[in-house]
C-alpha cells in the first residue's frame, strides 16, 4: 500500500503537468520562468498541506488563478477543482468550505473592479469557474464522504441489529420460563394445598390410630412447606415485568376445579348461573379459572378447615363477577395468617386481570377473606403497549441522502445555469450592440459635426477597447469611443476608434484585430 506522502508526490505531479504543459504550447499568456516555478512550489505546498489543512490549501491553488494574468486560466484549473474535490472529501464541516469559496468570489470581484477590462466576460468566467470548477466539485466530495460513512454506518448497524435480536432471543427465553414458572406455581402450588387438606382430614379421622394421625400431620406440614418453598423458587424464575398470561388448563371450568377440591377434603360450595360452563381455553374464562384457583389455595393455605364460597354470576353489563369468600377457620385449628392483600400472588393475579379488562379485589371479611373479580365477557384483549420509535433503517438513511446530494446539485446547476445564462445573454447583448457597420464607418468624414455622426452610431460602445493595439494613439483631451466591426462573440475582431472634440469628428483609426502584422496596423488608419 502506497504511503500518504507518496501519493501527495504523485497528485503534485498530476497537477503540475497542465500548468507546464498551457505554458508550453502558448494557451496562457506569456509569463517569466520565476513565476512559473513559483507557481509549481505553490502546488508543492498545497499538495503537502491538504490532508491537514484542506480549506488553506484550497485557497493557495485558488490565489495562483486570481494573480495569473488571465483570470482562472487553464494551468491552474485541474488543480483547483482536484482541490476543491478533496475538501469535500475530507473537510468536516461544511462551514470552511463556503467561507472559502466566499473569500474567493470577493477577491475575483476585487480584480474584475480594478482592472480595465470588460467585467461581463470577466464575471462569467468567474462565475463558471465557481460553480463548475468549485462547487460541483466540492458536492461531489461530499457526497463521496457521506457514501463511505453510510456505508460504515450500515455495517455498524447490522452488528447492532445482530446484537438486539440476540437480545430478543434471549429476553423470549426468559419470558418463556418465567410463562412456565407461574403456571407451575399456580397449578403445583394448588395442587399442594388439595394434598395438604387431604392429609387435614386424614388427621382428624376418628378411627385412625394415633400413629398414623402424627404422620397425616406431618403430611399436611411438608405440604404447606413445600408449597412455600414452590413460591420462592418460582419468584426467582419469573419476570417481575411481564405480564403475559399463563398455560390454560386443559380444559376445566369453574366448577369442575371447584368440584375437584371438594372431593380432596376442602369445604368448598359452589354458585353460578351458568357462567360455569365457561371453559378456561378463552379469556374469560382463563382468568375466572384463575382467580378460584388462587383464591382456593389460599383459602386451604392460610385457613384450613374453613368453609369456603365460590359465587359466579353474569350482569346485564357483559360481565362475569367471580367472587371466593372463605370464613375463619374452624375453633381448635391453628390458622396461619391470612394472605395479605398486596402479596405476590395476588398482587400476580390483579395485573392478569387487568390486563384482561377487568378487575380484582381481595381483602378481609367478616372474619375470613374474599376474592372478588370482575371479568369482561369472552375476555377482552390486552391494551397493547405504545409501540416504541424505531430508528430508520440503513436503506432509508441512504435514499434520503442521496435525495438531499440530488437536491442539492439541483439547486447548484438551478443557480449556476441561470447566472451563467444571464451573464452570457448580457454579454451577447453588450456586444451586439456596439456593431459599428464597416460601410458606415467608411462614410464619416474628420470634420464632421457629432449629432450627424451619432445618428448612424449604435445603442452602446466596447467597454474593454484594444487601446494597446491601436496603431497610433488618440488625440490629447479627445472623448474616444470604441465599436466593433462586426456582431460576433468570443474571437478578435477589427475595431474602430471615433474621437470627438469640441462638437465634430477629429479622428478615426481602424484597430486591427489581434495577429496582424505591426505594418498593416500602421497603415490601418483610414482617410478622414
């Protein structure tokens, strides 16, 4: 790979051949050897300098076209549009560049002013080297710049969607067994608390020895304990912050599940109105199958032996109201204390609910506890979640970009094309109406009065005359004006020079065209 300083020897290189090579074959006008080597040490610095300092070497190729005897000549063009290229390729900011080309225009401005020459065709080159050797240029850097840094974006972007559905793998995962966790308490936690009401009353069978009602009761413990340790394993598998719904049983209403945990022992009664035929498989139904199964384990849990009610009963509003009362617990049983309204399972259970459409209330009563929820019919939909903002895609990024580079040249050939074109029309008309005819010069008179002569003069006057090709100068303390011979543009034409003085034609001379031989400019001037 080649190094930076080999190839900013090789771009001096590139760039110094058209400015030895315009000097060589006669395209610019004449210049001494100092300042053409002058000239190439300027490239020297500009092409050592541009990766540091872009914008400064851009105006040292810029200051060789400003100070060249002809306005932006070729020597220097491919320089500074290479230039003007590698600041929008490396120039950061935008700000700089436009500074610089201000800077330029100003000082281009300043020459056209002070110089002698005709400022139409001096501000087109101007505004065309501008636009087409500048600014086209710089656009075209940009947009290259802004290409590989896309492109770079684009990858950066891929790794990072890479990363993120890693991510979203891995939180499904979580999500998964956290789903899998809570439906293994609520089943297995329920089905603890029927075994431990069962061993309850094996324990107070009549006819049991005393022996095995010790073992009964030591069944009903490590029920109860395992059914606690159930619930803290599984709150180190869950997700705090999901709320999706559980596995649904297979199957099984309201009043099966409550039919099922009677005949374990527990002393449960069940009233409906024929909202029991609900199964669990939909919404509804899933979370009345729930809100009883959590209610029956706390009832078996916290107050065994308690009578317990299950209420279920359809409004007039489309609405399903479960509700699970449980009294105290029978006199001479130990009650463990009740489930507070906030806990894990609970408060698990009123977020389900909500999230269905309904709603849950748990608290004391007369003694006991009550469960009570109410449930949209057929299960509404959960409210989905405000959907987060996602970032534009690469492929996005890119077309507004090349839509804004589009713009933008279009807005630049837009303006450009309309100042060169008013420029050009300008120019066309300045000169096409300072067309002298040759038959009419030829038929003035030295002598003549002006108002006769300016009544076959044109609209305008040259404002940039030959002066320096005149072959004899004009007259002390004459008005001179200058008009050309025929209406064509951009090539040397023969001009006419008319001198007044106090009111009548005092000379006329012919200014040959650029080329002629000294002896015919002499011999030029025509009779007065």
């Amino acid at each position: 790979m080649k190094s930076p300083r080999t190839m900013d020897v090789a771009l001096w290189a590139a760039l110094a051949v058209p400015a030895v090579s315009a000097d060589a074959i006669g395209l610019n006008e004449p210049r001494p050897l100092w300042a053409q080597f002058g000239g190439l040490a300027v490239l020297a610095v500009a092409t050592a300098t541009w990766r540091r300092r872009p914008a400064a070497a851009f105006l040292l190729v810029a200051a060789l076209g400003l100070t060249a005897p002809a306005l932006f000549s070729v020597s220097y063009g491919p320089a500074l549009a290479a230039l003007a290229l590698l600041l929008g390729r490396h120039g950061t900011r935008a700000r700089p560049a436009l500074l610089a080309f201000a800077a330029v225009w100003a000082a281009g401005t300043v020459r056209i002013l002070v110089r002698d020459v005709d400022p139409v065709v001096e501000w087109l080159v101007l505004m065309g080297t501008l636009l087409f050797g500048v600014v086209f240029p710089w656009l075209a850097g940009r947009y290259w710049r802004q290409g590989r840094e896309l492109a770079a974006a684009g990858w950066a972007r891929a790794d990072q969607l890479e990363r993120e559905q890693r991510i979203v793998a891995d939180r499904a995962r979580l999500r998964e067994r956290a789903r899998i966790a809570q439906d293994m308490h609520d089943s297995l936690g329920h089905e603890l608390s029927l075994i431990a009401v069962r061993a309850g009353a094996l324990q107070v069978a009549a006819d049991l020895p005393a022996h095995h009602r010790s073992a009964a009761s030591d069944l009903r413990e490590a029920a109860a304990t395992a059914t606690d340790r159930l619930r803290e394993i599984i709150g180190v598998l869950r997700d705090e912050g999901d709320e999706s719904a559980p596995l649904a049983p297979p199957g099984e209403t309201v009043a099966q599940l409550v039919a099922r945990a009677a005949e374990s022992g527990l002393a449960v009664r069940y009233e409906g109105d024929g909202a029991d035929s609900t199964e669990a498989s939909d919404g509804a139904g899933r979370l009345a199958y729930r809100v009883v199964q959590e209610a029956l384990t706390n009832a078996a849990k916290y107050a065994p032996g308690a009578p317990v009610t299950v209420t279920a009963s359809t409004g007039a509003d489309a609405t399903t109201t479960i509700e699970v009362t449980n009294g105290p617990p029978p006199h001479g049983d130990s009650p463990r204390p009740a489930p507070p309204a906030g806990g894990s399972g609970l408060a698990d259970l009123r977020a389900r609910v909500a999230a269905g459409g309904g709603t849950l209330t748990a608290g004391p009563r007369g003694g006991g506890f009550r469960v009570r929820a109410r449930l949209p019919v057929g299960g509404a939909a959960p409210r989905p979640a405000a959907p987060e903002p996602t970032p534009p895609l690469p492929g996005s990024v890119l077309a507004h970009a090349r839509r804004r580079t589009a713009l933008t040249f279009g807005a630049a050939v837009a303006i450009g094309t309309v100042l060169v074109a008013g420029a050009f029309t300008w120019y066309a008309y300045t000169k096409t109406h300072s067309v002298l005819r040759p038959a009419d010069y030829a038929a003035l008179r030295v002598g003549q009065p002006q108002s006769e002569v300016a009544a076959v003069l044109p609209d305008r006057s040259v404002t940039d005359p030959p002066v320096e090709r005149a072959p004899t100068p004009p007259p002390p303390g004459a008005d001179c004006r200058y008009y050309r011979s025929s209406g064509e543009l951009f090539t040397s034409l023969t001009h006419f020079r008319l001198c007044f003085d106090d009111g009548r034609l005092v000379d006329k001379t012919v200014i040959p065209k650029a080329g002629a031989d000294q002896s015919m400019r002499r011999g030029a001037a025509w009779a007065r």
